[in-house]
C-alpha cells in the first residue's frame, strides 16, 4: 500500500507538472500573438536564422516535440524546404534545453513552494481581470502550477537507505552497461510521456534526491533525446515524402547523436566537469546535468551544421520522393490535418500553415480566371472550321475539376481553422481567424463564378451566340481590371493592408462598377436596336458573373485591411 501511494503521488505531481508546462506554454502564445506570424520568415531565411528560430520557438513552448511536429506539417504543406527544415530541428535541440536550467537554477535552489503559490494566485486573478494583459495571468498561472507539481514531485520521491544508496552507486559504476540501461530508460520515459522536459524533469529529481547517480541520469537524458522523436515521426504518417523526410531528419539527427555521445561518454562527462567545475552532490548535480544536456546538443548541432545539404541528400537518398507532380488539371482529393503537440498545442503557428494554404486557394482562383480569360477570345471569334464546342468541353471539364478541388479546400481550411478556435487563442487570433473564414468563403465564390463563366461560354458555343467585335472591344478592359484586382488579393494574402493598399483597392474596384454599368448599358442599346436578344441577354450576364468576381476580390481586401 505504500508503494501504490507513491506511485499515486509521482503519478498526480507529474500530470501537475505537464499541466502547468501547457498553461505557461499557451499563455505564451497568446501573449506573442501576431508575432508568431514573423517565424514562418525567420525559418526562410539562411540556415543560421533556422536554428536561431528553432531554439527561440522551443525555448518559448517548452517542447521540441511540438516544435518539429509544425515543422513536418509546414514541410509536408510547402512552407518549408527540406533544408531548411533541418536548421529548426537543430535549433529546437538546443532550445528544449532550457528546461532543465530552468528547473536546475530555480527549482531546487529557491523554495519551490514559495514562488509558486503566489503566481498561482496572481496569474488567478490576472485571469479574471478584463484588461488587454489579461493573457499574462496564464503565463503566471501556469508557471506557478509547473512549479507546483515539481515541488510535490520532489517530496513523492522516496528516500533510501544508506545500503540501497551504495547498491545504486555501485550499479552506476559499471560503465557500459549501466550508460546503456540508463539510455533505454530514459528513451522509454520519454515515450511514455511524449515529452523530453517532463522526463528531464524527472531525471534532474531523482538526481536531487540521491536516487540515481551523476552518469546515470547523463545517460538517461541521452536516451530522452532518441525518444522525443517519437512524435515527428507519429506526424509524419500519411504525409508527403518530404514531410516524412523531414521527420527521419529528427531521428538521425538525434539517434546519431546519441551514438557518438555514447561513444564518447566519458570525454563528454568531462568536458562538462571542466566547464561547471565543483563537487556534483544533491545540490550541484542539477546544474551539471543542464550543462551535459546543453553541451551535448550543441557540440551535436556543430557538428552537423556544415553538412547540412549532404545531410538533406542522405535523407532524400534514404526515401525516395516517389511523387511526380501533375502538369494537368486534375487534382486529387485535399485534406488538410489539423497536426499540434501531444503536451504544448501550437494554434497559432498552425493558422500559419492555414494561410499558406489560403494563399495556394488564390492561386488557383487566379489560375481559373487566367484560363477563361485566355480562352474567351478565341470561342467568341467567328472563325470557320474551329472545332470550338470539343475546345469549350475541355475547358468546362477541366474548370469544374478545379472548381471541385476548390470546395473541397472550402470544407477542410474551414474545419481546421476551426480545431484551431477550439485551442485558447488571443482575442486578436480569434478575430483574426473569423477573417480568414471569411477570406476562404469568398475565394471559393471566386472559382463557382468562373465555372458559371466557363458554362456561358459552352452555351455560347453549343447555340451558336458570338459577341460583337464592339463588345468585345469593350469587355476586354473590363476583365483585365477584374484579373487585376485578383493579383493585388493574392500578392497581399497574410499582409495586412496599409491605408494607400485599401484605397487602392476601393478605387479599382470603383472602376470595375463604373464599367459594369456601361457595358449593361450597351447590352440594353444593342436590344433596343433589335439586335439578338438570346445573345446580349447572355452578354449581360457575362458583364454580372464577372463583376461577382471584383466583389469578392475587394471583400477580401477589406478583410486583410481588418488584420491589423
């Protein structure tokens, strides 16, 4: 019955202690808010800003788990190249680090217990204060119940005695074999909780307490390094191969590592005495197992830095990018998954990847509309011999295939972004995210009235309605403002749009109406002098399925200038 009650107690002090990491890690989040939207251009930049953005995104999270599960999603979605993929998950190694010192310089040498009920307590009432800062009281709140649970951790771990002490002491003295038993545990540990500064905070405990030794809880940090992988790789399932690529990168990455470590582990125990010198006992162990797993991943990361490129190779050569891209229109069915950390959700770096995909939505709007306005001079030209109705066939044919991919984007950017309001975001996400649903409703109107256009024209063609060269003449000028006003849209997707961006935008589409009217008016005069009824009628409804187009576009532009 005693020990059923201290596994209890072990048992409720860690699931405190991940609760808190979650909390703290939100608040975070929703504290940086629309700053998150600068990482994905960091992460772009050069190999040194990668690992700079991975240290800095792992370090504010406090998981590397979370950390390369968005980097195998932005990969798997084309927001990151493989190489540069590589530079964060370095960068997220050394930034899980930060953990232990955190634990190591604050949580065993100050009164746990005294710094972490006052958060608690401030971070409560932070909370339930209505002022924009109130995000903050979530940092507070969950600092101060992390904290909590690493105190009450500390106080389950029971103590042992002088002749179980000296067994432990002499089983960590074996050299090998207890390194290796050491590393499986660690590994296991990590699996277990899916994350590596839950299992770094168990091990820098039972260090604290004299339950294992100095080399031992080395190598069992060694051994947590291989099993923080497991979630990339669990992400990588059912993905692109280069997101599946960027996940057998984490695993080599680490795995590697670990094998020389290993190799070298008494070298490295060493180096890391040099650089803390003093006795490693109760009170100075934690800090020398901050270092060792400091030093570690970043002798690792210079290591393999150089070699990145021949790293990206290796990875490439090992699976096989079996996908061939289609030059046609046909698409296959989108799905869009919603992917977060087991212990730290990422929502707002996952409305990240949604933008990218909006943005991708409105290149295939734009795309659709490039394609009929290519095509509609040459179906209206009067021109014998053309086999014009097998042209417009394949035209209608390949524009509802498109126009389907469209829905289906509709159907799974609106799902994800709102998994993504089910996770605690900032007001100013929230509002952001209704924007985007609002964004992604009008692109998907965009490509239903290019598909309507697409069917005006078959049914031109099949009854034999062709258009003046005057109207002609006049339509023209009048697509090309609507094409541009489709470029300016997907140029700014993501961006906020600045006051002249917004005039811009509410000039042009001044024009497209102003245009709109003259050409009804034309269509009118042409009935009224007896021209073909059946084809101004038609003409009519081109000039209004068309100007469809220049209201979206500028509903859109209305939105992104509400992203501020």
């Amino acid at each position: 019955m005693k020990y059923l009650d201290i596994i209890f107690r072990i048992a409720g002090s860690l699931g405190l202690f991940l609760y808190g990491m979650k909390v703290m890690s939100e608040g975070i989040q929703h504290t940086a808010g629309s700053k998150f939207q600068q990482v994905l251009g960091f992460m772009t930049g050069n190999r040194v800003t990668a690992v700079l953005t991975g240290f800095v995104v792992t370090a504010i999270i406090q998981s590397s788990s979370a950390t390369t599960v968005m980097v195998v999603s932005f990969v798997n979605a084309g927001l990151l190249t493989l190489t540069q993929a590589i530079g964060v998950i370095m960068g997220a190694n050394i930034g899980t680090t930060i953990t232990g010192w955190i634990i190591s310089l604050v949580g065993f040498t100050l009164s746990i217990s005294a710094l972490a009920l006052p958060a608690v307590g401030l971070g409560f009432v932070m909370r339930m204060l209505k002022w924009k800062h109130r995000v903050l009281g979530e940092v507070f709140l969950g600092f101060g119940i992390l904290f909590l649970g690493l105190d009450f951790l500390t106080k389950s771990m029971p103590r042992l005695s002088p002749e179980a002490l000296s067994f432990i002491a002499s089983v960590s003295n074996q050299g090998l074999v207890s390194t290796l038993i050491g590393t499986g545990i660690g590994l296991v540990m990590t699996v277990i909780t899916h994350s590596s500064s839950a299992s770094t905070a168990i091990m820098l405990t039972l260090a604290h307490n004299g339950l294992i030794g100095y080399s031992m809880a080395a190598a069992m940090i060694l051994g947590a390094n291989i099993g923080t992988t497991i979630d990339a790789a669990l992400a990588s399932i059912g993905t692109k191969t280069i997101a599946r690529q960027a996940a057998l990168v984490h695993v080599l990455f680490n795995v590697i590592g670990t094998v020389w470590a290993l190799i070298l582990f008494q070298p490295l125990l060493l180096l890391v005495d040099w650089i803390t010198p003093g006795e490693v006992n109760e009170t100075g162990i934690t800090t020398q197992l901050a270092m060792f797993h400091s030093v570690f991943n970043l002798i690792n990361t210079l290591l393999f830095f150089p070699f990145v490129k021949p790293f990206a190779a290796l990875v490439s050569f090992l699976i096989k990018d079996t996908e061939t891209a289609s030059v046609s229109s046909i698409r296959g069915p989108y799905i869009l998954e919603y992917k977060s950390g087991s212990i730290q959700d990422t929502p707002e770096l996952n409305i990240l990847r949604a933008e990218k995909e909006i943005r991708d939505m409105a290149g295939l709007a734009a795309a659709m509309y490039q394609e009929i306005s290519t095509a509609f001079p040459s179906l209206q030209q009067r021109t014998p011999g053309d086999d014009k109705e097998t042209t417009v066939e394949t035209l209608v044919l390949d524009m509802g295939k498109q126009e389907q991919y469209a829905d289906e984007m509709r159907e799974e950017l609106t799902r994800f972004l709102i998994e993504c309001t089910r996770q605690q975001l900032s007001p100013q996400t929230e509002r952001k995210v209704s924007l985007l649903l609002r964004i992604v409703a009008d692109l998907e109107d965009v490509t239903d009235d290019c598909f309507s256009v697409a069917l005006l024209l078959e049914r031109s063609v099949k009854k034999n309605l062709s258009f003046k060269h005057k109207e002609m003449e006049a339509l023209m000028p009048y697509m090309g403002m609507v094409e541009a006003s489709l470029s300016f849209v997907q140029d700014h997707l993501g961006h906020p749009l600045n006051p002249e961006q917004a005039v811009y935008a509410k000039d042009l589409e001044g024009k497209i109406d102003k245009s709109r009217n003259k050409l009804r008016k034309l269509g009118r005069k042409r009935i009224e002098a007896g021209q073909d009824v059946k084809t101004e009628l038609l003409f009519i409804d081109v000039v209004r399925r068309i100007e469809n187009l220049g209201d979206y576009c500028y509903d859109i532009a209305v939105a992104l200038s509400g992203l501020h």
